[in-house]
C-alpha cells in the first residue's frame, strides 16, 4: 500500500465536535485513519523540535593519546593508555554507522562493547535524540574531575582505611587538600569550543 501525504489531506469527515462522542463507537478503518493522522501530527511536531549544538569537553583534541576519553573494551598498552589504531577503529564506526566498521573494532580482551550502536537507532516515542543534548563530560584537567578524583580518593580512603604511605605519595595530604581547595574555588567548569 503506498500512502501520499499531502498537506490538504483529510482522511475523516468527522468534526471536532463529533470526535468525542464518536470515540468509543470507532473501530476498524476509522480508528485504523485517525491513528494514522495522530500519528502524522506528532511526527510533525517532533520533526519541528530544534537541534541543539553537540558540545565537546575538547578532550578528543587536546589528547592524542586519548587518556581522557572512552575505551573501555578497547585493546590497551603497559601503561594502560588505549591503542591509537583500536580508537581510531572507534571512531570510524560511530562516524560512518556501518555495522561492517563496528564489527571491525578490535577488542581488548573479553569485554565487549555494549551496545555500540544504540546512539544510531530511532525510537518512534518522543524526541528523536538527535535533537537532544546534554552536557559535555568534565574536562580530564579541570577543576570539576580533579574534585571528583578527591571525592574518590577520600572515600576510598575512608571506607578502606588504609594509611596515606600505601599510597606510595609521601605528600598525598597536601597534594589532595590543593586539589579540594582548587575545586572549592573554581567556580565550575568551563567549556570551550575545540
């Protein structure tokens, strides 16, 4: 069944005013059309939702490395930094949304990607998420992830008990109580563009 939309259509004859006291009574084709338009209209609706910029912490970019960014999965080195070619595997996927370039993703030892591509699928319920944002993540050097890096560090202290000596930093006190003092007095993040 091919079905041509055009603005002027109108599947139903119905008025407004008989829409209420016919609704119960509908079945069949008429509920199958008015559905159908309900359906257009909300679509509709949807389409005109504006799309807000995507804004980057611009860790991608200041990192070559990619310390500051997602690889879990991913194949890493000694010093656990991510491997460039398995990132850059990454990032061809998600940028080309080929299921043959997600399937290519070298993987770093059991773990599995979850749900790799469920950024590109399409939901028939409300926005799109392509027209949605949220805000970027902490900038790795910023003053909100050195506070959460201090939050960690004391509760892990706390809960675990372990002397600052165990650490392996003999100065880990100051170190953190500048950090806390770096955070308290920050402000908040601060995003720029890349």
């Amino acid at each position: 069944m091919k079905i041509t939309i055009s603005h002027n259509t109108k599947l139903l004859s119905e008025s407004r005013e008989n829409y209420s006291a016919e609704i119960w009574r509908w079945g069949g084709e008429r509920r199958r059309e008015r559905a159908f338009r309900n359906r257009i209209r909300a679509a509709t609706e949807e389409f005109r939702v504006p799309i807000p910029p995507q804004v980057s912490n611009c860790d991608e970019a200041r990192y070559p490395n990619r310390v500051g960014n997602f690889s879990k999965g991913l194949p890493h080195d000694d010093i656990g930094e991510v491997l460039p070619a398995a990132y850059d595997s990454l990032l061809t996927a998600v940028t080309s949304g080929d299921r043959d370039d997600f399937a290519n993703i070298p993987l770093g030892g059991t773990a599995k990607l979850a749900t790799p591509q469920r950024g590109l699928s399409f939901h028939l319920e409300g926005t799109d998420s392509g027209q949605l944002t949220s805000p970027p993540a902490p900038e790795l050097a910023g003053p909100e992830r050195a506070g959460e890096m201090v939050d960690y560090w004391i509760a892990t202290r706390t809960a675990i008990g372990f002397p600052t000596r165990r650490l392996g930093c003999a100065n880990c006190v100051q170190i953190v109580s500048k950090m806390e003092g770096n955070r308290v007095n920050s402000g908040g993040p601060t995003w720029t563009e890349c």
